[in-house]
C-alpha cells in the first residue's frame, strides 16, 4: 500500500513538473509572392439568397504585409502522445460555407458537424490515410449533428458537400493536442508545449508545408514561417 502511495505520489509531482515547465510556441505566417485571386462561388438560388453581393472560395486568405490565414501548424516530430479530449471539435455549415474553413482534432476525439442553414448538404468525409473511413451522408437543415471519429493521423483531410461544391473545409488530424491555426494576421500559438526540441510544420493546402526545429523552454519557443506562391 505504501508503494503504490509513493508512486501515484510520484507520477502526481511528474506531472505537475512537467505543466510548470510547459511553455507555448508562437509565431507567425508570411506568403512569398502573389497568389492568384480567390473564386467565385457558383452559388445556387438558395445560397445566393444569404449572400447578395456573392462570396469567394478562401483559397488564399492574406492579410496586410503578406501574412497568411488558414495554415494548418503542428508538431510533426517529437511530440508525446495524448489521449483524446472528451469535449468534441464542431465543424458547422453555415451561410451556405463550413465553418471554420481549417481547423484541428486529435485522433479518437469525436467531430460533431452541425447544419446550421435551412437548406440540404451533404457531409462527404475524404480520407486519404487508410483506416480512416470515408462517409458520405445527407444533413437535414438544423437536424441533429453528424458524429465522426478517426484513428489515425492525417493533415490535411478533407469533408465537402457535394449538393454545394464551392463548399469544403480542411482538418489536421494529430494524436496529440500541439497544433494550431493561423488567424486572419497569420499569427498563430501552440499552447503548453512541454519543454525540449520539436520539429514544427506549417501546412497551407495551397502554398504547402515547411518543417522548422524548435526548442522549447522557459519562455516558451519563437517559429515564423514563409511560405511560397507555388511556380505556375
């Protein structure tokens, strides 16, 4: 009984050293040259309703001086495992587009996908990654969410709606929960990184990816990134 006290004593003070030493990785993301211009959506009747004067397909969202939306940062070398968090990740289409456009979940954490419209989509799950499962299904406006798990890491895999094809959104799927998502000034931060060496990727679907080492102490690790206008 001692034992086991002094060892359930020991992993509680392990941990705790390891929270106090865990520090975030910050940075920003920058795009090299001149994208091309982001599309129209071919919208139907339905959609055009919820956006008069039309909507663009976010192929590339960049801010002032060049910074760079929708980047999709992990680490990809070095991270500990994790189980998954109970709370889920959402994934909603809403006006007519899925919300957010780009976004993160750890492998076996569940997905729920809303329908927050009053029209139909379809939510089509395209996996690239073996074992995890393609699904392909109709969403009712405002009905209960679609639920979805996958086991095994993939970045980037894609869901669209087939019924709207303008409409897709982009998820890393990482089995650990250091990653995170440039924001509309291409800032971004990985949060309670525990300390050591890393390797960090950035990952645009359009502009591609770019690995970085990075090391994590006290004051947490610094990680900016360039990414480039793929040559036509």
């Amino acid at each position: 009984m001692k034992l086991n006290r002094r060892l359930i004593a020991t992993a509680a003070l392990f941990g705790a050293v390891q929270m106090l030493s865990a520090a975030d990785i910050v940075g920003k993301i920058t795009l090299k040259g001149t994208p091309p211009p982001n599309p129209a959506a071919p919208l139907d009747p339905n959609c055009g309703k919820m956006h008069p004067e039309g909507m663009k397909v976010p192929l590339y969202t960049v801010g002032k001086d060049g910074t760079l939306a929708d980047v999709f940062v992990y680490i990809s070398e070095g991270a500990p495992k994790a189980a998954a968090p109970a709370e889920p990740a959402i994934l909603d289409q809403k006006g007519c587009e899925y919300l957010p456009y780009v976004s993160g979940l750890q492998t076996g954490q569940k997905l729920l996908v809303k329908n927050s419209d009053d029209v139909l989509h379809n939510v089509h799950a395209q996996p690239a990654v073996a074992g995890n499962k393609e699904s392909n299904m109709a969403e009712l406006p405002k009905s209960k969410p679609l639920e979805y798990v996958f086991p095994n890491p993939e970045v980037l895999l894609k869901f669209k709606c087939d019924v709207h094809p303008w409409m897709f959104s982009y998820v890393g799927v990482v089995d650990h929960p250091y990653y995170a998502v440039s924001d509309k000034d291409g800032n971004f931060k990985i949060a309670n990184v525990p300390a050591g060496t890393y390797t960090v990727e950035a990952f645009h679907r359009k502009a591609g990816k770019v690995p970085q080492k990075v090391t994590v102490g006290a004051d947490g690790g610094k990680a900016d990134f360039t990414l480039e206008v793929p040559a036509k």
